[in-house]
C-alpha cells in the first residue's frame, strides 16, 4: 500500500500574497532573513496583516541555519506563542522555520491551534510543500523528515523572486530539476508524484533560462515559481536520490551553494542511474517528452543528459567543482569524510541503484574535474 499526500494548501499567481489578509489571529511571528528587511522586500507580507495583531518579526535566519539558529528561533516564538507563523524568504528560511516550529511545539502549549504560512522568495527548494527541513550540523546537512514539518498554506507570488539575481536564480532553477528527476526514478514513485516530475521538468527545460536572463518577466518567474513546488511536491511523496546526498555532504563541508552542488552532480548521477533499467526509461520518456528524442529510444537516457549539461552551460554554472572555485587540496582532504556522510544520508535510501562507497567516491571525482 502507498499513499499520495497533498498539503498544504496553495495560492498562486500575480497578488496571492494577499490571502494573508483574509486570515484570523491575534499573534503573528513572522520568520526571514536581514536583507529581505533591510531591501523593504518584506513590506508585501507585513502590509497585509492585521493592524490590531501583535505582529513579531525574527529576521536573523542565515544560510545553512544551524542548530544555534533554530534555539534562538525556538526561544522567540516561545515568548511570543503566536497563532500565526510566516517563514517568508529562500529555502533556509523556510526550512529554519519549520524546524523552529517543529521545537517549539514540543515545549509551547499543547493543542493551541496554529497556522503556518510559507511565501517562498526564490524558485528552487519547493520547501513549502515539503515535508523536509535540511539543518546544519557539524558541518554536516541533515535532512528532516516528518509529516508535521509541512505547512498549512504555500503562497506563490512569481513578483517576489524579480529582484533575484541571476546566478541565484540558475542554481535554484537547477535544484528544481534536480529535485523532479530525482522524485522521477525514486523506488517511491508513484504515477502521482510522476504527473508532477515530469510537469515541473518541462517548465524548468522552458522558463529557466528566460528567467536568468531577464529576470523582470514575470511569466517566466510565475511558471517557474510552479515549477518548483510542483517538484517539491512529488519529492515529499516519492522522496529523492543519491543526488542530494552527495550535495548535502559538499554543501556541509565545502560550502558549496546547495543548487550548484546539485547541478554539478546531476550529468553524472543520471548517468550512473541510468544502469537501472527502469530509470533508464524513465529517463528516455522524459527527452521523448521534451522532444528531444524519439519515443523508447534507446539512447534516450544519453540524451537527456546532455540537454541537462546544456542547460547548465546555457545559464553559466560551473562545469566542475573546481570551476566552482574548490581548492583541490580541500576536496581530496574531505573526500573520505564527504562520501561517507552522502552514503548514510536518508535521501540515499530511495536511489534506484543502491551504491557502494566507491561508487560515490567515483561521482564526486568525476564531478571535481569534470569528466576530464
């Protein structure tokens, strides 16, 4: 028996933001990061709720939040208790948040009925649908998963993510098809979750390079807006691969910006997958599905990932991790270290092949040099 869950509830489109003011509470916290007050990007959000509400604003959220984070956030929302939680920003706000309220809910008062809002700020995690929060922890990135961490409410307003920059853009554009092709061939998947997949790839294959390089058409920003929770969607239910394991454990270490580390990685991780028979399909279903080969071709899989490595080089993401800017002497110093964790991390578990630790030694050196 499988099961499909759909939460939360999603508004989209030009001016959804304003479903805040239709909601009731006397107590709000509001949870983002210092540049989306500083910028005045959070005023949308804060125009919209009530005035007659106490209404807190935590802004100290930083990339990668940690465990230090998530106490500071935890402390504040125990001494505001609100009935309203808004994580408004990128992935790491919206991950802090769920991981603050998942704390706090366990020290607060019990039963209290609270809504939480998500208002994702950049195209990339689908954090709002899911039921992920990937937190810090020396120097390693831990995925959470639990039921409870999924929001009550995602809204898409494609007009917040116009003013990220292009760079940003491509990387979290990237982490969206990383997370559909990875949900794709996941020993999870279920036709639902593959409805999604293969929605959100089309988008992304679409609008993403419009995006990065006009970053004020709201069309382009709106689907691929969809695109990512479409894809956070059917990772939540069918979860993901060795991927992401692989760009936690670099991301944790090395620092590497979780949408580039995992673009990186892809070409050779679909390669490597696509030795299962049922991924390889899959794979040439999806180049069918763009046009891009004909229907069961037998070098659909190839295909597919050189439209992938395309699409990198199209939107300037480094081809390796040492044009990444990687010193080599800080890769092979935490190879060992880095494979181990991506070989215990839980996104591994659903993999369509289940590797050994030289399997992904040997990813991450191809992925170092680029193959050459």
């Amino acid at each position: 028996m499988k099961k499909f869950q759909i939460k939360p509830t999603v508004y989209f489109g030009a001016g959804s933001i304003q479903v805040l003011g239709e909601l009731v509470y006397k107590s709000a916290l509001v949870i983002t990061d210092p540049f989306m007050v500083k910028s005045g990007n959070i005023k949308p959000v804060t125009e919209q709720l009530r005035t007659d509400a106490q209404v807190t604003v935590f802004d100290h959220i930083y990339p990668d939040p940690d465990t230090a984070l998530i106490a500071e956030g935890t402390e504040v929302f125990i001494n505001t208790d609100p009935d309203l939680i808004i994580a408004c920003g990128g992935g790491s706000t919206i991950d802090a948040a769920k991981s603050i309220l998942y704390c706090s809910e366990k020290i607060a008062e019990r039963g209290k009925k609270r809504m939480f809002v998500a208002i994702p700020t950049t195209s990339g995690t689908g954090s709002e649908v899911t039921n992920f929060s990937v937190i810090t922890m020396d120097q390693r990135k831990i995925p959470v998963v639990d039921d409870a961490l999924l929001p009550d409410i995602a809204v898409l307003d494609g007009g917040l993510t116009k003013t990220v920059p292009p760079a940003i853009t491509a990387d979290t554009g990237m982490d969206v098809l990383t997370h559909a092709l990875e949900a794709y061939v996941s020993t999870d998947a279920s036709n639902f979750s593959d409805a999604l997949a293969e929605k959100a790839v089309e988008l992304v294959f679409e609008y993403l390079p419009t995006a990065v390089n006009h970053g004020n058409d709201l069309e382009a920003r709106g689907f691929l807006h969809d695109a990512s929770c479409m894809a956070g969607m059917a990772f939540t239910n069918a979860s993901l691969g060795i991927n992401h394991s692989l760009a936690h454990a670099i991301g944790g270490v090395l620092h590497v910006p979780h949408g580039r580390a995992n673009a990186i990685l892809l070409p050779w991780v679909l390669e490597y997958n696509a030795a299962d028979q049922r991924a390889k399909k899959k794979y040439g279903t999806l180049a069918w599905r763009l046009g891009l080969s004909t229907k069961n071709a037998e070098n659909g899989a190839q295909v597919l990932q050189a439209a992938v490595r395309m699409l990198s080089e199209a939107i300037k993401i480094p081809a390796s991790f040492r044009e990444a800017g990687v010193k080599e002497t800080d890769f092979h110093d935490n190879l060992d270290r880095m494979t181990k964790a991506a070989l215990r991390d839980n996104c591994t578990k659903t993999n369509p092949l289940q590797p050994l630790t030289e399997d992904l030694r040997n990813l991450y050196k191809k992925s170092y040099t680029g193959g050459k």
